[in-house]
C-alpha cells in the first residue's frame, strides 16, 4: 500500500516548498534589452553627429560663394 502526501503544508517547516522561484533569464533579459537601448542611443546620437557635421559643411561652401 502507497502513502500519499496531502498537497497541502502539515507543518510550519513544510511551507517553505509553496515559495515562488526566481526566473532563472530575468537577469540576462534585462542586460540584453539594456544593451539593446544603450546601442540604438549610441547609433542615434552618431547619426545625429554626422547630420549636423553635413549642415554646417553646406553652410560653409555656401558661404564662400
């Protein structure tokens, strides 16, 4: 004859195992959407950068003229 266990505590010592566990890729999910971020920053501030630079070479050879 099998022993079943209730699913539910007995004991004070027992209620530990109904805790929820932590999501192992959390961590590394934040990091890569992080990264993602700082890169698209990065890559927007260089467009940015070189779209400014063109502006003031036009204005330049336009002043010359």
């Amino acid at each position: 004859m099998y022993q079943l266990s209730p699913m539910y505590p007995l004991n004070r010592q027992q209620l530990g195992t109904f805790k929820k566990q932590p999501q192992p890729y959390g961590r590394f999910f934040l990091a890569c959407v992080t990264a993602t971020l700082l890169l698209g920053l990065f890559g927007g501030i260089a467009l940015c950068a070189t779209r400014v630079h063109e502006i003031e070479r036009m204005h330049a050879a336009a002043a010359r003229v």
